[in-house]
C-alpha cells in the first residue's frame, strides 16, 4: 500500500483580550510531526503565563517518531514531564498555586487523538456537524454529569473552577479519545477565552467557511467585540485532500496505531 501523506490547513492566533493585562495562554503548532496544542495558564494564579510555556515547550521536544502509538506515548510522557516541572517552579515559589490546562491534538494517517486535562476544548466538525471530543473538567460538568443542575441553570454561573490541570498533583490525570480522520474534518482547539464569547453553533460557521487562518482572526475579533474577558487562544486544524498544494504537508510516513 502506498503511503499518502496528509496535508493541512492550519490557523493559529492568541490575544490577552481586553481585561486582563498578561497572556497567560500559549499554543503550539508542530504541523510537521501532526500535533497541535494549547495551554490555559490558570487564571488568578501565580506564574500561570509560564506554566503554559513549559507545556508546550516540552511537547515541541518531540521528534520524528516510527508511529502513532509512539507519538500518544511520547505525548503524554511529555505531559508528566512538564507537570513535574511546574510542581517544581510551585515549590521555588514557596508553594505557590501554579497550573495549566492543556488540550493537545494528534493527526496521523486517517486517525486523531485527543489528550487533555482541564476546560481548554477541542472540536471536530464532520459533514457540517460539530462535536466537542473533549468534555471540560470542571466543577459545573461533573454537576451537570451527576444531574445536579441543568445546562440552562449555568448559563450565567459565575465561576467555574476546573478539577483537572498540569502542574497541581504529583500524578495528573489525562482523558485521552482517539478517532478516525478524514479529508475536509476541521479541528478547533481554543482556550475558554473563545467560549466565553462565542457558542458551537458560531465556533461551527467560521470554521467551515473560512479558511483556518482567517477563520482564527475573524472569531477572536468577535470574541473582542464581546468584551475579550480572557485570553483568547485558537489553532484550526483542516485536512485537506491529498492533491492540494496550499499548505504544509507532513512528510513522516506513519501507520495507525491508536
């Protein structure tokens, strides 16, 4: 069989918004090996800005690997490794609260994984349909979970801490789905700055429209237009049809593994 490489159209943008004085958010895109991230600084919290630098720092050591499996593996060893080293940078501080989210995808020969741990999101839009793969880790979801409140009740919730970060415990917790990925799939990855602004619905009609770059610059603008309460960070991932010339192909020829 011969190996088609996949080709992507990829976006990328974070802002600080138009409250808060420091961008606490960081984003990675390493089209080149198929994994795309971004990390939410906790908010609030002391060293947030460079505890979502040290994630994705780690993930862009990652190099060329034989396959898919190896790339998950890798992924998360990276994960672990950046969680020590902020539990490290906690304790320089004196115990200080320091922690991130972050929301990483994978793309690889026809297959996606998703590996996450806090409330920053990743989308998949198929046929002009999105769902969100990841669900957030926070107070509110395991209340809507466990049938407590309704989606309605907290609509207008003020505050909504996450259960699940990097950097909080010495033995983080990672949810993991994993997929099948096909030509003309969209990928959104975003810290909650986005969805504080814009629903699904909205997120779904840029993304499918516009092409990934401008899709990014069009939903931060509205999310500033709305009040920019947060950092805003959003990477779009779109495969596109092997014949495509328009943007960066991956050259590693890997085998689903997931």
């Amino acid at each position: 069989m011969i190996h088609v490489p996949t080709l992507f159209d990829v976006g990328s943008v974070t802002h600080a918004g138009r409250v808060r004085e420091r961008n606490e958010d960081s984003f990675l895109v390493r089209t080149d090996v198929g994994l795309w991230a971004v990390a939410d600084g906790m908010g609030g919290h002391e060293a947030g800005d460079l505890a979502s630098r040290i994630v994705v720092q780690s993930l862009d050591a990652i190099g060329t690997l034989e396959s898919a499996a190896d790339l998950l593996t890798e992924c998360e060893v990276r994960l672990f490794s950046a969680n020590q080293q902020i539990l490290a940078l906690s304790r320089e501080r004196q115990g200080a609260t320091v922690g991130t989210t972050a929301a990483v995808l994978l793309v690889r020969d026809g297959y996606y994984a998703c590996i996450w741990a806090g409330d920053s999101r990743v989308y998949l839009i198929n046929r002009g349909i999105i769902n969100q793969v990841s669900h957030d880790h926070s107070e509110l979801e395991e209340l809507i979970a466990e049938g407590a409140l309704s989606r309605e009740d907290v609509k207008d919730w003020p505050s909504n801490a996450i259960t699940r970060a990097v950097g909080i415990a010495d033995d983080p917790e990672f949810e993991v789905v994993t997929g099948p990925a096909v030509e003309e799939d969209i990928f959104v990855i975003c810290s909650d700055g986005l969805t504080k602004h814009l629903q699904d619905d909205e997120i779904l009609h840029h993304a499918a429209t516009r092409r990934a770059q401008a899709a990014c610059d069009d939903m931060l603008a509205l999310a500033l237009d709305r009040g920019g309460l947060d950092n805003v960070t959003i990477v779009i991932v779109r495969l596109l049809a092997p014949q495509s010339q328009e943007t960066t192909r991956s050259p590693l020829d890997w085998k689903p593994q997931l």
